[in-house]
C-alpha cells in the first residue's frame, strides 16, 4: 500500500477530476513543475492507476434502461456466469460481493424489456438462485472518491493528525 503525500493527492484529484487537463493547467494551479506532473503520472500509471476513461450519458445515446443486478448462482455455474458476463456488451462493471450474493453487474440496455428478455435468458442457461434487480433512475454522483482537489484533507488544515 503506498501512501500519498499532501502534493500527491492533489495530483491525483486533478487526474481523477479531468484526465484530459492539460500539464500546464495542473501545473499552474498546483505550483508544481510540469516535468514533476508528468513524472508523477508515469509513476502513477505504473503503481495504481488501471486506465484513463470517459464517463458517458447513456441516455443521450438512447440507452435509457440502467440497472444494477445482484445474482446468486449455484457453486458450478459461478465461472461459467463471470466468463458470459464479462464478455456481454451490456455490461458496464462486474463485481464480486458477499452477503448471499455472487456478483453485482452494472447493466445498461436501451429499453426495460431488453433487460428483462436479457435475466429471463440469464436464468434459463445458469442456475440462478436469487436475483434482485435495482433500477437506477437517477445518477447524482459517480467517481468522485479522491476527485475534489478543495475537499481533500490536507495535512496543514488538520495538524492533530500526525
């Protein structure tokens, strides 16, 4: 586990906030020499940072059907289920959890029925045990953990923690 310093979390909140920010905005901002960002973000991309994504509205593409899925699948049918849902364009994320759960897959469609033909399809070819279907009709906040360089705690502000 590595451990930030103060100019190092803001960093990483200006990447987490806009991947596209140029070096020189960041460096304006952050009082840091470009040839410092740049270096840190080779470093970064290095240790922890999985990829450099664009968050999309779904449904200003006509895709209006959002959903998260929890699924519970007999012991044998686990692999089989992660493999087929990994490779299905519908979804966005997949996760494995616990608390009588298998997985949780962010599942975007362009309409209810294509969701519901797609579980209904689901549970005929794997053993699904349990299911529970959570509709998202509203997105108000997505990756910002970290994304917020005037929200983070820094150590000036909060000197008793150290």
């Amino acid at each position: 586990m590595q451990e930030l310093k103060e100019k190092e979390r803001l960093l990483l909140s200006h990447f987490r906030r806009n991947a596209r920010e140029s070096l020189t905005s960041i460096s304006r901002e952050t009082r840091m020499p470009v040839s410092t960002i740049f270096d840190k973000l080779k470093h970064y991309e290095r240790q922890f940072i999985r990829k450099h994504t664009t968050l999309v509205d779904f449904s200003k593409l006509g895709y209006l059907t959002r959903a998260e899925v929890m699924l519970k699948v007999a012991v044998e049918h686990r692999e089989p289920l992660k493999a087929y849902l990994l490779k299905h364009e519908s979804v966005n994320s997949l996760f494995k959890i616990n608390n009588g759960y298998d997985f949780l897959a962010e599942m975007v469609f362009r309409h209810l029925k294509d969701l519901e033909d797609f579980l209904e399809q689901l549970e005929q070819r794997y053993k699904v045990m349990e299911k529970a279907v959570f509709y998202v009709i509203e997105e108000i906040c997505r990756e910002e953990f970290m994304a917020k360089p005037d929200m983070l705690r820094l150590e000036a502000d909060y000197p008793e923690a150290h």
